[in-house]
C-alpha cells in the first residue's frame, strides 16, 4: 500500500546547500536606513502640507566618469501613513537601448520608518526568500538584493547629486 522512500546517498562530489534564511535585522535596517535617506533627499517635500505632497517630482543629476544621470523620484500616491514613490533613471548622453536602468516603485512607511521596493520593471511582490532554482530565475534573497540597490541608488544621490532645480537658479534659468 505505501512505499518507502530510501534516500539515495549524495557522491562525495556533490555539495549540500543549505535553504537560505531570511536575515530579518538585515532587511530591516536596510529598509531604515532608505527610508531616511529618502526624507534626507525630499525634506523640502515633508515640511509641505499633506494635501500639497501629492504628484511632486524631484530630479537629481549624478555624474559617473563621462555620463551624466538624471534621477527622477516622482510622489504617485501620498496617505496619512504611507508614500508611493516611483524612482527612474535616464542617461543625458545617447548610449545603447540596452543598457536602461530599472524602474523602482518604492513604499514608505511613516510609522514604521521603512522604505522598502515594492515593484521594479513588471516584477512585482517580491517574497522574502525564494527556492532555487524558481520559475523566475530569482535569486533566494532577491528581496534583500533590490532593496540593497535602492540604497546603493540614493547614497549616490545624497552623496554625489545635485537637485537639478537648485542647480537651474544658479545658472538663473
């Protein structure tokens, strides 16, 4: 009636992954700290009434060696608790159409104080960990991983960008 399954032993070539485990303290300090660096690149948008955040858009330009950059974080919808923020990327220079940057929807948390990306590209719902390999060719910790290139995007605004309207009233344009 039942037949029992005997496992196979693995030859000595063969490696024995472990499952990947979530690192919750990881994902949520990263989270954290996008969060902040995000109120750090729209503070002139947080000290606005709520019903005026609404459709904003802020664009940073980042120089990296020949190219410049243009980084747009666009405010899509705005609650009591949460914002949604689409961040887009776009080269100044013409360069090939293969090389675009990802589209990122990203939520904020104002009571949590989390940033987390919610969407890049069509892909959406990201689970914490993923079995591999997967449908979707996803990477076990590919929640981990776009929310660390998040980070990755907005130190560079921070750190090397300049807001392309204060920029536009130096020059007096």
């Amino acid at each position: 009636m039942f037949t029992l399954r005997v496992a196979k032993p693995q030859p000595s070539y063969v490696s024995v992954r472990e499952r990947y485990k979530v690192d919750l303290p990881l994902q949520m300090a990263e989270c954290e700290t996008n969060y902040l660096r995000l109120q750090k690149l729209l503070r002139n948008h947080f000290s606005k009434p709520a019903e005026d955040q609404s459709g904003d858009e802020y664009r940073f330009m980042v120089s990296r060696g020949e190219q410049q950059w243009l980084h747009q974080l666009r405010i899509l919808e705005r609650s009591p608790y949460t914002a949604t923020l689409q961040l887009t990327q776009t080269t100044i220079a013409t360069t090939s159409n293969w090389l675009r940057m990802p589209k990122l929807t990203v939520r904020m948390y104002h009571d949590a104080k989390l940033a987390e990306v919610l969407a890049w590209e069509g892909h959406k719902r990201l689970r914490p960990r993923y079995e591999y390999p997967n449908q979707a060719m996803y990477h076990a910790d590919e929640k981990l991983q776009i929310n660390q290139f998040l980070g990755e995007l907005l130190s560079r605004c921070l750190h090397e960008g300049h807001h392309v309207d204060d920029v536009k009233q130096l020059l007096g344009l």
